[in-house]
C-alpha cells in the first residue's frame, strides 16, 4: 500500500506526483493511456508562466521527465471500480486491486467535438478547443467559433480583440449564455452572428482554409472562408467511475482551492475539478495543492 495513488497522468496527475514526492510521500500515477493529457496533442503552447513557447509533446516529456527522476513510476492500466469511503482506498483493474492511504482523482475532462470530417485531420492546425490557449496565433485573421453557451460567446469576445473577424456559428436562434455576455457580443463590431447553422465540414491543404455550413432550418448552405475554427460546444468531465462515491457539480467533482472533495482521503486536481479556469498552469497548481493537502491529511 502506498501514502498517494495519482489516477491520471496528465498535467495535474503529474504535477502532483512531483511535489507528493518532495513532501516524503510513496506515490503511483495509474494511466489508462498515454501519459501527458490533451496537451500532447497541442503543437504550440505560449501561455505558461516561463515558458515563452513550447510544443505540447515536449511540455509533457519535461513534465514526465521531471517526475521520473524522482522515482515516480507511471502504472499503465485500466480502473474500471473503486472503493474510496473507506480507510484504505481502492482501485481495482483486471490485473489487481491498487490499495492507498489517499487518492487524488486527476481524470480530466474530455471536449466535446464536432464530428464532422476534416475535424480530425485539421486538429493543431486551424482546429483548436480553447480559444485562451490558441488565439494568438490567429491574430489578423479570419476565425470561427461553434457554440451558443457562455465559454463560446466569450471566447468570441477574446478572440475579436485580435482577430480581424469572428464568425459566431450557433445552432439555434437564441443563445444558452447569459444576457449581459449575448449583448456585449452583439455590440462587437468583428463578431458576425452566423445563427441557425451547423458546422458540417472543415476544409483545407495543409491547414483550416474553410468551413461548410448546413442551415438548420432549411435554408442554403454556405462556406465561410476562415484560417480556424475553436469548437466550444462543451465538456464532459470524465467522472463516471466514481461519479456514485463523490459529490459532484454539474458532472465536475465538487471541490475548492484546497482541492479537498467531501471523501476524507480523496482529493481532486485539473480540468475534473470545479472551477472557472481550466489551463495548464491552474491543473500544475491544483496537483501541487492537492499533493500537499494529501500530505497534510497523512500527518
């Protein structure tokens, strides 16, 4: 049995194996995939502190990097139960049960995708999901965002401040956002409400050129001729293995600053947590935090 189980190894999961490490704790990360998180797939990261520009393969190798060299060892297997109300927490694969004094739940959350060809083929180049992450590197351009809820009214408004125009493409008449942000886009001279369209395909060589739009009411399709598109349709926190054990909040594990959940012994860290912010630098924030609170709890 060991003082910390990490699940996930992404930037919180890693993060917190570091500074786990440091405060004298046995730790394990257990992965079902690829070390690293969606940020793997990032060609260009420009907005971590100290880090003027760096690819998103090779942020996560130093990531990695560093915490090997503290003796963390990531376990590559599939949780598919666990039991975390007890003392000693559990979780349990094909292979074996994983036993622990706490347990820091860093699974992520996953966006929501369009599903339209040349989605996949265009992703890193010219099809982004966070407009915060990617904007920069469209300044002077043409871009467009799929999305009627707040995070995609308002990453309209941030991207407007640099791009030349943005296209707001929302399937519906009315917007889901609030009304102070749904006007505030309105009066935004570069944001051209494109209302009753869906994105039906990306186009492009070697990157985003264009995107066909199919009218949801009938009317004709059209193509706007755009250098990328941010799909803000949503997130889904990828919760359900304990979604029975802790409380949640709109499918989030409901958490403050201290990254306690309401289990003792169970903490939470990153994009999985609530919380209105979700970068890499908050995710490396929140496993340090959770790591440290973990510590505390041992003691």
């Amino acid at each position: 049995m060991v003082d910390l189980i990490i699940l996930g190894a992404g930037t919180a999961g890693l993060s917190a194996a570091i500074y786990g490490v440091r405060a004298g704790l046995s730790v394990q990360i257990i992965e079902s995939g690829l070390y690293g998180g969606q940020i793997v797939n990032s060609p260009d990261v420009d907005n971590y502190p100290g880090i003027a520009s760096i690819s998103g393969f090779d942020f996560v190798q130093n990531l990695h990097n560093h915490a090997a060299g503290l003796g963390v060892k990531i376990i590559n297997d599939t949780i598919f139960d666990v039991e975390l109300q007890s003392n000693v927490k559990k979780l349990i694969s094909k292979k074996q049960v994983y036993e622990a004094k706490t347990v820091l739940l860093a699974t992520g959350a996953s966006h929501r995708k369009l599903g339209c060809p040349g989605e996949e083929e265009f992703a890193g180049r010219g099809v982004s999901y966070c407009a915060t992450c990617d904007g920069a590197f469209f300044k002077g351009k043409d871009v467009a965002i799929a999305g009627g809820g707040n995070t995609a009214l308002e990453d309209a408004l941030f991207l407007s401040n640099n791009c030349n125009k943005v296209y707001l493409v929302h399937r519906r008449e009315e917007f889901r956002a609030h009304r102070t942000v749904v006007e505030a886009v309105k009066a935004r001279e570069n944001i051209q409400l494109t209302l009753n369209y869906t994105v039906s395909e990306i186009r492009g060589t070697n990157a985003v050129e264009s995107i066909l739009l199919r009218h949801t009411a009938g009317g004709p399709d059209k193509e706007l001729a755009v250098s990328g598109i941010f799909v803000a349709i949503g997130l889904d926190p990828n919760t359900k293995l304990f979604a029975s054990q802790v409380e949640l909040e709109n499918g989030y594990v409901k958490a403050g600053e201290n990254c306690h959940t309401n289990v003792p012994g169970v903490f939470v860290a990153g994009d999985v947590r609530t919380k209105d912010l979700r970068q890499l630098i908050t995710a490396a924030s929140d496993g340090a935090v959770a790591a440290v609170e973990a510590a505390k709890f041992l003691q």
